[in-house]
C-alpha cells in the first residue's frame, strides 16, 4: 500500500446539483439517452454521477490526468494586443493563465488528487468494465501502486508503453540522457470478467512479401510455418485439408500453410508504436495510424491546439478492444474531446467533462461536427465503419452539456430555487406563498440569489412570522451572502426565543453545505441602431470577470491599467435578423493575429422591416456573452 502525508479515505463527497446550460440536438430526437457533457470539477462531477443512477454502469473509462507538472494544464490565453499592452509593475501580464487545477502539484496532494478521484470511478465501473489510465514515466510507479490498491493486483492487465512521437526529441534533450519519448498507460478490469478484443494492424510491405502461391493454392497466398506440436488427430485433418507441405529433405518436419487471406494482421501487443521496422506506418483498417499522429503537423487531423490532445488512432485502439457499440464510455479529464469524439463515431454513448472552459467549448463543437456529419452520411445511407464486421450507428446525435456547482445565477428564481433545494437536501413546499419548504422540523426560505441577506429581508421574514402565531418551527434563511450586520441582529434575536429561532446558510461559507459557487459571466454594452439605410452596431465597453480572477486582480485596477476592452475579446459575430434560437452569423470579426484587436464598430446592410439584431462577443478564454436588440 501506497503512503503519503494526509493520505485520508473518501468518506463523503457532496453530490452538487447539475445545471442545464446548452443542448445540441438538432434532429430534435427524444430518445433514451443522449451524451453528457459536464463543465465542473471531475471530483463533483463523479459524485453527481454516482447520485444519479450511473453506480456499476459505466463500461469503459479512459483519463489523461495532469501528469503533476502544472505545464500540463495550463492553457495559455494571451491578451490581444500590441506587446507590453498588460504589463503592470514589470510584471508581464499579457499572458493570462487559465490554470485547470490549482495547488495539486505538491508530491503528496498530487496522489490525494488522484486517489479521491480513482476511487470513485471504480464505483461508477460496471462489474466487467476496464479502466485505462494515461501517465508519464516520471509518475508511473506511484500511480501504479495506487491503482493496485485501489482495484486489486489480480486486476491489473497491462502496462501500455506509447512512443508518442516518431522523432526524438530535441538537442537539448539528448545533452545527457535518453531523450523522453514515451507515455505509460495503465489497463484494469474491475473484475476477472471484462471485454476484451484483440486490436490487430496491417502487415508490413515487407512481411506481405513472405507470402507466395507456388502451387495455385485455391486458397491464396501463404507462408509456411514449420510445425512443433500437433496431434496425430489434427494432423491428418491438417493433411486432408491440403494445409501441410511434405519435409523438402528426409528427417525434416512438415509445415503448416500459414494463409494471408485467413491472418486478422499484426497482434497488438504492449508496445504501441506508429513506425514498422522499415520505418513505414502501421495502418488500421480505416488507413489511419494506430500510434502516433504528430500534433506538430499542421495538416494532422482534429487538430484542436489543446496542450495534452491525443491523437483519435489512440484512444480508437483503446475503445475497440474493451467496449462494444452501445456501451459508456467516460473520461474525466475531457481535454479537447478526442474520447466523445471517438465514442461517437464508433457508436458509443459517452460521458465526459472537465474543469476548464475551454476544453467544453472545444469538445462541444468538435462532436457537434461530427453529429453533422454523421447525420448526412445516414441521409445518404453511408455506413458508419467500427468494429471488423460491424457498422453500428450513432447512439444518439445529441448531448446536453451540464455546469455543476458553477451556477449562473442569471437565471429565474424558481430555477435558482431548485438548485439550492437539491443541493441542502430540501422538501419542496408548492403550497405556501411565503416558504419554499422543508428541511426536517425547520421552514426553509431561499433569499434570492442575486442579491445578499440584508436586514430589510430579516425584518421582512419577522412580519411573516408574526402574522402565523401558531407557527412554532424554527426558520432556515438560505443566501449566497450576507451584510455584515446581519449575524449580531440574529444573535440578538434569537437569544430569548424558545421558537421560531432564525438561522441562516450562506452558500459559500457555510462549514456543512458551503462551497455552492456561482458563475459570473462577461458583460458588453452595444448600441445597436439604424443609421443612413444601415444597421450599425458599437460595442462601447466590454469585461470578462474570468480573465480578471486568472490575472489575480480586482475590476479597478484591472481596467485602470488595461484600458482597451479589446485585448479581452477574441471574436464578434452579429446576426442582422436573430430569431432568438438559432445564430445566423451575417459579419464575423476574428483578428488573424493575437497583435490585432476586433474593430469594435461595424455597419451592416439593414434589412427590410422590423428585425432582431443580435451581438455574440466571446472573450480569450471562450466565455460568450450575447446581446440582442429589436429594430422596427
């Protein structure tokens, strides 16, 4: 067993409510099921996952977890802008870091990290489920001990060795040691009892030449191999089939004809590599590589510029081998998406999500492409390729992406009040104008979440108590904040009273259900009008509240030093007659180089009549904030 400082069970993880943000389902389809996308912590996430109803469901999960180097997920976001437009103090601040996790990269929090997290994806693991864990070399040996742990030894399969790259690295890596060049990938079952098929490649230019047909065989060409061990039984099976070539001289074995017609191909062992022996690809059966792809090149396909993407050939092999069409597939550490993406061409249902904006922005329309297409390929009755012998279609072409406990709160009360309910555990009241219901013997009231406790709503809530004198039970006020005056008013209150005692829960404090975090999105203001037969639309200010937290600064400083909004955002796009669904882009504004800001002002040709006209500003770090206005 693996030992660390503050190594400590996962007894308890609050299982945070999820929020509705965005659905992709263009057919409109209800089905069964469709593909979830989560923005949150993956620890939250997990938890909210085994609360409803995925215990034992999930078949296969794939993570490639930060490798304990923050370089690892860090997603450079660079501000636009001449150089030396964000420096403040010396300090360059034209680079703000969207940091996927913070404060986990010492040794011993690290391994919390992942062994919190491990641990509750083998609750979700169905019982003949596998597990394959991506890692570096330099974290291999402790995290294999933790998985050991954690799903037994008798469970570990393999450990996968993947040369990431065909090149070997840089001078400066060669200096004074073996240029790094591989990745580990560690495969459990949950059981002794798991899916597991055979990934096989095409042979070789050089291998295929071993085959020949000297005698016409009917059966094709073939190599022979010569036999070792056999009984007399299926040797004279082998004979009658014409399968054995006599010794070419006395005392020599037979052999046995070896046809290429009935070889599946080169059986993939634990060294997964892109380069044969002659220094050609090893291809699939799709004409893709089953290794590497070098994420160098600009022409590699599904490039995302995502830090720690991994090519599809990679985690085709790994979906391929232990799961089936149908099957959940899940990954906690989405990244750009490559595992939904993969899942949904080889018809899998899929699960996935991640702590970093970014990476659900780009997984969100990198599957939305591939549903597109998978929707014209059914239309024109192509078939979707898989498994050898298989052409499994699209589970569904739909996903909802989910936010979990980074709620925007800009939303109506009731939904708000949902959120807060779920998550404390209340009873739901309909019947009562006042109180939105219980938990246990106690009223509970939700204070609206866009506004702090203040003592106007205390005052407020004593009227209310007043008016009910039969009303013994004691009162929880629920808040996202409170006025400094508020915790001496209810100590005052509530020293002399024997009932209707008031407590308060402050959703981001609170010792027992604190930690309820809110989103705070960007905001613009634009003029939009009609001028001279034109629609012109100007954006007079814009602030992304992200951006600020990354740069670890308040609003005032932030715009005192930085004072073009422009070197916030990263694209504008308008719609001159929005129909409040569906953004028809008429003008897209996205600067070919980061020196460059958007232009700001834009005239548009007006059209006919009344019309919509919508504004969708979206700032480096991928927040989107639209503005709409109604033109008569």
């Amino acid at each position: 067993m693996l030992t660390w400082v503050g190594k400590r069970p996962l007894k308890r993880v609050t299982a945070f409510p999820a929020q509705l943000v965005e659905t992709f389902n263009p057919l409109g389809a209800k089905g069964d099921w469709q593909n979830l996308l989560f923005h949150g912590d993956n620890k939250e996430v997990l938890a909210w996952l085994l609360a409803n109803g995925f215990r034992d469901k999930v078949n296969l999960i794939y993570i490639d977890p930060p490798f304990d180097s923050g370089a690892d997920y860090v997603r450079k976001v660079q501000l636009r802008g001449a150089s030396g437009i964000a420096n403040i103090d010396g300090e360059a601040y034209s680079l703000g870091e969207q940091i996927q996790y913070t404060d986990i990269w010492a040794n011993d929090s690290y391994l919390q990290f992942m062994y919190e997290r491990v641990l509750l994806l083998k609750g979700l693991l169905a019982t003949n489920g596998a597990i394959f864990v991506h890692v570096d070399p330099r974290r291999a040996h402790h995290i294999q001990c933790l998985l050991d742990e954690v799903f037994g030894q008798d469970n570990f399969q393999n450990s996968i060795c993947w040369k990431r790259s065909p090149f070997a690295g840089s001078s400066k890596a060669r200096a004074h040691r073996y240029p790094a060049n591989h990745d580990v990938i560690f495969f459990y079952s949950k059981s002794d009892d798991f899916t597991f098929k055979h990934n096989y490649s095409e042979y070789s230019q050089e291998y295929l030449t071993r085959f020949k047909n000297p005698d016409n065989d009917p059966r094709g060409p073939y190599r022979l191999t010569l036999l070792k061990s056999y009984s007399p039984e299926r040797f004279e099976q082998w004979k009658s089939e014409g399968r054995l070539a006599s010794p070419k001289t006395p005392g020599a074995g037979w052999s046995y004809k070896q046809y290429l017609a009935e070889s599946k191909g080169v059986q993939a062992d634990d060294f997964w590599d892109a380069i044969g022996q002659n220094g050609e690809e090893l291809l699939n059966s799709a004409g893709t590589m089953w290794g590497d792809i070098n994420l160098d090149n600009p022409m590699a396909n599904a490039r995302t510029d995502y830090p720690t993407q991994k090519p599809e050939a990679l985690i085709e092999r790994v979906l391929l081998c232990c799961s089936s069409p149908g099957d959940i597939v899940l990954d906690g550490f989405i990244g750009s998406g490559t595992t939904a993406a993969v899942a949904q061409k080889l018809g899998r249902r899929w699960i996935g999500c991640d702590i970093n904006k970014g990476a659900i922005r780009v997984t969100s329309k990198r599957v939305q492409t591939i549903i597109r297409e998978q929707m014209e390929a059914q239309r024109q009755g192509s078939l979707l390729t898989a498994d050898v012998g298989e052409t499994p279609k699209p589970v569904s072409l739909a996903f909802s992406v989910y936010r979990v406990n980074d709620y925007d709160i800009a939303i109506q009360h009731n939904e708000a009040v949902n959120l807060a309910c779920e998550h404390l555990g209340v009873q739901r009241t309909r019947t009562d104008a006042c109180f939105d219901g219980t938990q246990g013997k106690k009223l509970v009231k939700i204070v609206p979440l866009t506004h702090p406790l203040t003592l106007l709503d205390l005052e407020e809530m004593e009227r209310e108590l007043k008016s009910r004198p039969k009303e013994d039970r004691d009162v929880l006020m629920v808040c996202l904040g409170k006025e400094l005056a508020v915790d001496g008013w209810l100590a005052e209150r509530n020293r002399h009273r024997p009932v209707n005692k008031i407590e308060v829960i402050e959703l981001r404090t609170d010792k027992k259900y604190g930690k309820f975090f809110t989103h705070r999105p960007a905001t613009a203001r634009v003029d939009i009008k009609r001028a001279k037969g034109k629609i012109v639309v100007e954006i007079k200010d814009f602030i992304s509240p992200s951006i600020i937290e990354r740069l670890n600064m308040d609003q005032t400083v932030f715009k005192a030093q930085i004072t073009d909004w422009r070197a916030m955002v990263d694209s504008v796009m308008i719609d001159t007659a929005y129909d409040g669904q569906v953004f028809n882009v008429a003008l897209t504004d996205v600067p070919e180089r980061k020196v460059d800001l958007v232009a700001g002002r834009y005239e548009l040709p007006a059209p006919t009549g009344p019309a919509t006209v919508a504004v969708k500003i979206t700032d480096m770090l991928g927040e989107e904030v639209l503005v709409a206005k109604r033109l008569e």
